[in-house]
C-alpha cells in the first residue's frame, strides 16, 4: 500500500549527557501525525495482509486510551476500509463523548461495540465476536494491540544500520509486539531493555513465541500502578522533561520508560551500558484525554501539546 511505503523516516535526536550515559531518543513519533511510531508498523504488514485477502472488514481490540484503536481507525479511514472496534468496558457505551480516542475512531468511521471485561478476555474466542464473524463476510481480525507475527516484521524494521553502535536499546511494552520485533533486528553484542507499562507478568512468553534470542529482559518497576495510570510524581516529570529537551511523551508508554531510565541512572541502578537508545513510539493522542482525567481529579495535568 503507497501509504505505508511513503512514511517519513525516524529521526535519532542526542539528550545532553545524563550522569555520564548518553541517551539518544529514536523519534519514531514523527513518522506520521495520526498512523505513527510502533502503530505504524505494526500495521504496515497486516494491511497488505488485509488487501491480499480481499477482506471486507477489519475488527480490532482496545481500551478507551488505546492508541492502537486510534491509528487503525485513521488507516481504516485512509485507505477507505470499514473498521470494528472491541471496546473494553461496557460502560464506555454510555460514555463514548468522555473519551477523545472513541470519539476519534468513530469519527474515522470505526464502528464501536463496547463490551463486558469478561467478553474481552475472550476476545475472538467470544460469542460475540464469533457472531460477529457469522454476520461479516472475510473479516480481518487483528489483535489487540495489532501484535501478531506480521506486527512483529513491521517492528522489526525501527532499527537501522547506524543504530547497530547503541549498547542498549529501550523499548516500552504493552503486547509485546514491537519488543519482539527490535530484538530480532538487534546485533550480538546489543541488549535490549523493555519497560512494561502494565501489570502483564505473562507478557514475556508472549515474547518468546517471536524470538529466540535471549539478549533481553523486561523492568516493571514503572508501571505505576497499571496501564494507563500516573502520578503527580512522572507528570512533573514529562513537564520537566519537556521544558528541557522540547521533547513530548505519551503518559501510558514513553512517559513511564524515560522516567524509569532518569531514575535508574540516578539511583545508580543501571547496568546495560552506558550507550543507550530510547524508542519513542509515538501515542501522543494519549495526552488530551489523560488530561482530561487529571482535571477531573483536580491533579496537575501536562503542560504541552494535546491533538
């Protein structure tokens, strides 16, 4: 698809010097304003797939923050295909307007079903979707989180020839998917650090169904408290962080994995070597309705810009 093949290429942007380690942010953000960093490929493939296999629709899986919903839904609606989306929360049903990334999918056309917490465990397994699958003709199902083998290809291309002189590449970690991916493509001498931003323990066996390579592990210190929660603590931090190097982080993902580095170097807890590069895989649409949340329980909320 011309889409996927015209996108801008990542950039590598240099921090100052943190406590002698070097930190270079891979601003896989920048690739596209809607379809970016990590979303992007992990799409890439699965639309070609979807193509190949003259589907008539797409359904996919997320929560009411999902960045991945919101990036399917703008592909979807780039390349004129109908979009379903599985909504975690039956309560969202009533609530569509007090989340900015639903309301963004529906008005990219994906159409919503929001469903029980119990139903989406089971994802494609559910009777529901199975319905759904016995009413649409050549539906394409996609995982949560877009991760699948394919997924696991697009992601793999995120690092290039001149990013193979890092010690350490940083990534976070949702499905796994994009981890995956980077550790393939990383050299024999290169480890790769994934920052967990939930309470997923199986998570790492999910990993392991994609790579055979060891040169990795997963820090969950950083989740603080689960997905898509914060603090004031890491909101003052990516306020902070911004005012310095006019860098935007996401608060679900990269917000959490450069606070856990910043605190690790100065705890001096870190031990992966000193030569680092940091994944920045975009979810900036994140920011305008974890604003809206921190309003809502009067906290500091972050201080740049939201889509």
């Amino acid at each position: 698809m011309k889409f996927f093949n015209s996108f801008k290429n990542s950039t590598n942007q240099l921090l100052d010097s943190i406590e002698g380690h070097s930190i270079t942010i891979k601003r896989e953000d920048l690739i596209h304003p809607d379809v970016s960093g990590n979303k992007f490929r992990k799409l890439k493939y699965n639309f070609e797939e979807y193509q190949q296999q003259e589907s008539k629709t797409l359904l996919t899986f997320g929560g009411a923050f999902s960045n991945h919903l919101a990036a399917t839904a703008k592909a979807g609606k780039i390349f004129g295909i109908p979009t379903i989306g599985i909504i975690r929360g039956e309560e969202w049903a009533k609530k569509i307007e007090m989340s900015t990334t639903l309301n963004y999918c529906q008005t990219q056309e994906m159409k919503l079903f929001c469903v029980t917490r119990e139903v989406y465990k089971q994802k494609e397994k559910s009777v529901f979707v199975q319905e759904l699958q016995s009413q649409q003709n050549n539906l394409y199902i996609l995982p949560e989180g877009g991760t699948n083998s394919l997924a696991v290809k697009g992601c793999k291309e995120i690092l290039t020839a001149e990013d193979q002189n890092f010690q350490v590449i940083c990534c976070c970690v949702g499905t796994g998917g994009t981890l995956s991916g980077i550790i393939e493509s990383t050299a024999a001498d290169q480890y790769v650090l994934g920052f967990n931003a939930l309470n997923n323990p199986g998570v790492s066996q999910s990993i392991k169904k994609f790579t055979l390579k060891e040169n990795w592990s997963i820090h969950s210190d950083y989740t603080f408290g689960g997905y898509a929660k914060v603090s004031s603590e890491l909101v003052d931090f990516m306020n902070h962080f911004y005012q310095q190097y006019k860098i935007p982080l996401d608060p679900i993902y990269t917000g959490k994995m450069l606070f856990g580095i910043f605190d690790l170097i100065k705890k001096k807890q870190w031990r992966w070597g000193k030569n680092i590069l940091v994944i920045h895989s975009g979810g900036l649409q994140g920011i305008k309705p974890m604003n809206l949340q921190l309003q809502k329980r009067e906290l500091p909320i972050l201080n740049y810009g939201s889509k």
